[in-house]
C-alpha cells in the first residue's frame, strides 16, 4: 500500500493471481498522527487498473455524487477528488511511475 505525501490518492498493489493489479482510492491528502498511524478520508473515487488487459476504469462516481451532496464536500475537495482520479486514469494507462514497475520490486521483496 502506497500512502503518498500530499497527494489525494492512496494505492494498494496487487500480487497475481488478483484480477486488478493496481487499486487506487481518491482520498484527502494522508497524514501521519504518529509514526505507527495513517489517516486518509475514502472519497469514494476509485480508479482500477486490470491485470489481464491494462485496461484502466474509474469506480464509485454515484456514490461520489451522492455523499458529496450528503456529506456537503466543499467545493475544494470535489476540484481535488476529480481531478486526482483524472490523473490516476492517465497515469496508469501510461504508465507513469509508480504505476509501470516500480511498485513490481517491493511486491518481490516481500515474497509476493
């Protein structure tokens, strides 16, 4: 799992056989109360990418829709979230790093 500082988006990576390789949530920018905690909001947003086609898709934009009206997100956090899983979406159909290889050497190191 990728926690990256002052981005709104986390990553799980995914050893095979799973059938998405990469999983990303669209969240607020993660934080770090004590060196054993991190703390993130899930904003719904997902953006997948599958292992067997690369083929990469956005998940959760009703429940996005919804909660943002329910939970009253400021408009802040709505630009944010967009534009994080539009980001997401280009960069892991291009292959930007982490998402190419990088993240293929820790999934090594850790007997995956």
């Amino acid at each position: 799992m990728l926690f990256p500082r002052d981005a709104w988006w986390t990553a799980l990576f995914r050893a095979a056989p799973a059938r998405l390789d990469v999983y990303c949530d669209v969240t607020t920018p993660s934080e770090w109360p004590n060196p054993t905690e991190v703390t993130m909001v899930d904003l719904d947003l997902d953006v997948c990418r599958t292992r067997a086609t690369g083929a990469v898709f956005v998940d959760d934009e009703d429940e996005f829709a919804r909660h943002r009206v329910r939970y009253g997100y400021p408009p802040e956090v709505v630009v944010q979230a967009t534009a994080a899983a539009e980001w997401l979406t280009g960069a892991l159909q291009d292959g930007t790093e982490p998402f190419r290889s990088r993240y293929r050497t820790w999934l090594d190191t850790v007997g995956w």
